[in-house]
C-alpha cells in the first residue's frame, strides 16, 4: 500500500498579492533611505549626529505605528489598513522634491515611518496566515526574498541617483511606487478581524511571553547595527570613494537575501534557534571590518559578512517566534518582530551619531559590533528553550 503524501502548496494568487505589497513598501522605504541622511547633511544639518536625526525619526515612528496597527486592524481590517499604510508611506515623500528644510525632513520621515510600519506588519500576518504551517521557514524566507530584492538594489540605487541625478528622481520614485501598489489591495483576502483583547493575541500578551521577547532582543542587536550601516556608511566613505559605498549597500542585502533563503530551507530541516550563534557571529565580524573605513575591501567584505549574519538572524527569529506564538497571534508577532527591526535600527542611528560625531565613523562602527556580544547570553536561554522547529 502506497501513502500519497503531497507537499502543500506554497504560492497562491493571495500570496502573490501579498508579494508585490511587500516589494513595493520595501521600494519606496529602501529607496531613500540612505539619501535622506544626505539631504540632511547638505541642507545644512552639520554633524553625524543631525545627519542621523531624520533616520531616528523615521524608526522611531515606524515603532510606534507597528505597535498600534493590531488595534488598527481590529478597527478597519486588513485591507484597508494595508491602503492606508501604502498611502502615508508614498504620498508625503513628494514633499522631499520641493524642501529640504530640517522640519519638513522630519515631519516627512515621521509620516512615512508609520505607513511603513502598518505595510510591514499586516503583510508579515497575511504572509503567516497563507502560507501552510509545515512550510513556514521557506514561506517566510521565499517573503524575505521578496522584500530582500528591492533593499537590494533600491538602496545603493538610491545613493547613485543622488550623487549622479539629484534627489528629486528618488523621492518621486519612492512616492509613486507605493500609491501604485495600492491596486492590489482589493485581491487579498478578507481575513477575520483580530481581537485584540483576547487572551494571547494582542502585543501585551506577547510582550510578556519570554519565548517571544528572547528573539526579538537577539534580532534588535543585529537591526542596530544595520541602522549604524545604512545611516553612515555613505558618509563615512563618501566623497572620491562613493562607488565603495553603493557596492557595499549592494553587497549587504544580497548576502541577507540569500542567508534569509538558505536559513529558512535549513530552519525547517534541523531547527531555527542553532542559526542564531553563527548568525550573530557574522554579523559581529562584518561589523568589525566596516570599521577600516579607508580600505575598500574590508568595507565592502564586512558589508557582504555582516549581511549574510543578518539574513540568518531574520529568518530564524520571525520564524521561532511565530513557533511560539498563541493562536490568532501572528499581528502581534509581526508588529514585536517589526518594533525590534526598527527599534534597533533607530538605536543604532542614534547612539553611532554621538560616537562620531566626538571619536569618528571607524570607532562607531567598531563600537557597535562590541555592542553585539552580550546577545550570546540570551541565544544560550532561548536554546535552552526548545529549537523553535514548526510542528
């Protein structure tokens, strides 16, 4: 007697909906994200410290809208709430084309903070809604491929186009991307409402779940980081070395892209929680090398190592978590793991800012990757804790 047993099927038109939602959010938040730090500096915001500002308000509001958008979605529902998020994350950034004043910067990068934070998270819950539980680690790396592709090349294209063509062209592509993508938002699914009250579902409940809060911790070491590179890399090696600084914000998230994919094959096979050493090891080292700011090879290899850390650590903590989480509670997984990410990021702005500003970049960047060790400590209690493999 044969058993016919059939691999579920992955993709789904929903998914591929979902799909280019995510690319086009990734788009128009990628895009521009080292270039605003530019604007900045050359509007006349001196000092690494200001020049970091506009990040630092851009993450800090993309925290506070990912954590408020569970209750958003409980309000309006998925669908539109992804429109809103979409809109508020394109249509202020035509403001950049025609300011570059210090208010007008941050008022901007607050706005599209929050439509960011609302695209991130509802599209992170559909994706875990659609995608079949014994498929997890590959669904979710297959939709960091997807959001990993535009970092890819809008990031370093977007530092190009400033030096080469000015600001304008970025910021118009950045708002016209996402207002497009708005017309896929009425093929997704109708998915339930969360409570957000019910037991286990809402981001309280999660913030007090350990198996939860451990890997959003080890992740927002590795996003502060990655809030140090994306922030002052271009400033740190700009100027006759401004072709380093693309080929290493290229070379950054083509290594997490493909460590995201490959963490999320193996994550399936033999656990995601033995990823998160090596992971934080390479993410550690690439840091490190950032800091021989006048060797392009050490910049542009420590771009490539610290991405591959940080693809690993991407997959292995979205998906241990969502492992973990209580039924129904994927918006609140999304919205942690989101508030971690951006969190992070906006740490690392902030904090690399004041240490450049007095000691320079290559003590920054080598700063941060000490900053990171302490996190071995909580990768041995969340091994500790169970691999995290789905069931």
């Amino acid at each position: 007697m044969t058993t016919d047993v059939r691999t579920p099927q992955l993709l789904s038109p929903a998914l591929l909906r979902c799909f280019a939602a995510i690319a086009a959010s990734a788009i128009a938040f990628y895009l521009p994200l080292s270039v605003v730090p530019m604007l900045a500096e050359q509007s006349g915001s001196a000092g690494a410290g200001n020049a970091g500002l506009a990040t630092v308000a851009l993450l800090l509001a993309t925290v506070a809208a990912g954590l408020a958008t569970p209750r958003l979605v409980s309000r309006v529902g998925y669908r539109s709430a992804l429109g809103i998020g979409l809109v508020l994350l394109g249509a202020p950034t035509i403001a950049l084309t025609v300011s570059d004043s210090t208010a007008v910067i941050i008022a901007v990068s607050v706005v599209r903070g929050a439509g960011f934070a609302i695209c991130a998270v509802i599209t992170n819950a559909i994706t875990a809604k659609l995608i079949p539980a014994d498929r997890r680690g590959e669904g979710l790396a297959l939709a960091g491929v997807v959001c990993g592709l535009p970092n890819l090349l809008a990031l370093p294209a977007g530092v190009w186009v400033a030096t080469h063509w000015g600001f304008a062209p970025v910021f118009a592509v950045a708002a016209a991307v996402p207002l497009g993508a708005v017309l896929c938002v009425p093929g997704l699914p109708r998915f339930a409402a969360p409570v957000t009250t019910g037991s286990g579902q809402s981001v309280i409940a999660g913030l007090r779940n350990a198996m939860l809060v451990r890997p959003s911790l080890i992740f927002a070491v590795s996003t502060a980081a990655a809030g140090v590179l994306v922030t002052f890399l271009p400033l740190a090696v700009g100027g006759a070395s401004a072709c380093v600084a693309v080929a290493a914000l290229l070379a950054q998230p083509a290594a997490a892209t493909l460590a995201r994919w490959v963490a999320g094959r193996l994550g399936d096979r033999y656990g995601n929680a033995r990823q998160l050493a090596p992971g934080l090891l390479l993410a550690a080292t690439g840091m490190a090398a950032l800091a021989c700011t006048s060797v392009p090879a050490a910049v542009i290899g420590g771009a490539l190592v610290f991405g591959a850390g940080f693809g690993v650590l991407q997959n292995a903590t979205l998906t241990l978590m969502y492992a973990h989480a209580a039924d129904g509670g994927e918006g609140a997984v999304s919205a942690i793991w989101n508030a971690a990410y951006d969190l992070g990021m906006a740490a690392g702005a902030l904090g690399a800012g004041l240490v450049a500003a007095s000691a320079g970049y290559p003590a920054a960047f080598l700063l941060t990757a000490v900053v990171m060790l302490p996190a071995f400590v909580l990768i041995r209690r969340d091994r500790s804790a169970g691999d995290g493999t789905c069931r």
